[in-house]
C-alpha cells in the first residue's frame, strides 16, 4: 500500500500560522513538539512531520475505511535527515508506515508504504485513469493488466503528485 502527502512551503506561510497558539499541541504528540522545538529550522520540521502523518493516514484510512481526524494518533519518528531528504516511521493503532520525504526550498513531498523495501519501487505517474471507491479512496485503472491498482493522489498549492507501486 502507499500514501503521499505534498507541501507547498510558500502557499503554507501563506495560509497557515503555524505558530498560533495551541495549534501544535492539537497536531503533534509531545516526543514530536519536542522535536520541532529543538530543530534549527522549526517551521520546516513542523510541516515535515505533518506530512509523513498525513502520508501514513492515507494508507491507514484505506487500510481501515475509517475517516477521522486523528493527528495525534500518528506518531512520528525520524531514522535520518539531511537537507534533501528524510526518513521516519508513523506508528497508527500498532501500525507501522515507513516514510521518505524528498525536501526542497519550495516543498515536501513524502511517501509512506507498509514495507521499507516498497520505497524502491515507487513510480510518479500522470493523474489519468484515477477511480474512487465508495469511500472516496483513489484506485488506479491498469488497462495493461486489467487490474485496479492502488494510488496515492495529493496536492497542495502549486505541486500535485500521483504515486504508485511499480508492480514489476
């Protein structure tokens, strides 16, 4: 299974005050606000972490069927970090999702899967041929293998990005 989560830093500063009161509290857990207080570059770790919960929500919501707010319940960790990239774990109800993000100075983008090893096979795609289930759950329609596949969809600003799992 894989989700993705995409951050337009720029259209972030500009909508979200990540800074107002209460509001990481209400998102992160405590080891995670710990975290973004003791990071050089704060905002971008705040939005760094809410984009490997949100990537990690999409596989658990397919896994589940269940929609719900619950940034709390995704607890963040992260194995490595340097300026292009990180990588972590989000742990949802005894649920392990593994975790890259591809940093640059205008995005996030991360991708989550149930495996480590399924970070290798990840394939950006064009957002055509895209199908929701009853649960508003994005499918991918492979005419080749006449199979439906699952895809993450997600944009945010000026970045849109369409993963899936190379199936070779």
């Amino acid at each position: 299974m894989i989700g993705n989560d995409v951050v337009d830093i720029l259209q972030s500063r500009r909508e979200s005050n990540w800074q107002r009161k209460g509001l990481t509290e209400k998102i992160f857990t405590t080891d995670e606000q710990l975290l973004i207080t003791q990071d050089p570059e704060p905002e971008m770790l705040f939005w760094l972490l809410w984009s490997m919960k949100e990537a990690a929500y999409k596989i658990y919501n397919r896994q589940t069927k269940i929609r719900e707010y619950i940034p709390k319940k995704l607890a963040s960790t992260i194995s490595a970090k340097n300026t292009a990239y990180c990588t972590g774990k989000v742990i949802c109800q005894g649920n392990v999702y593994y975790t890259k993000t591809t940093i640059t100075q205008d995005s996030l983008h991360t991708i989550a899967v149930t495996c480590p090893d399924q970070l290798k096979n990840v394939m950006e795609i064009e957002k055509k041929d895209i199908l929701k289930d009853d649960n508003a759950i994005p499918y991918l329609f492979n005419s080749t293998l006449n199979i439906l596949q699952d895809v993450s969809v997600s944009h945010h600003g000026r970045f849109e990005k369409v993963v899936i799992l190379d199936q070779k």
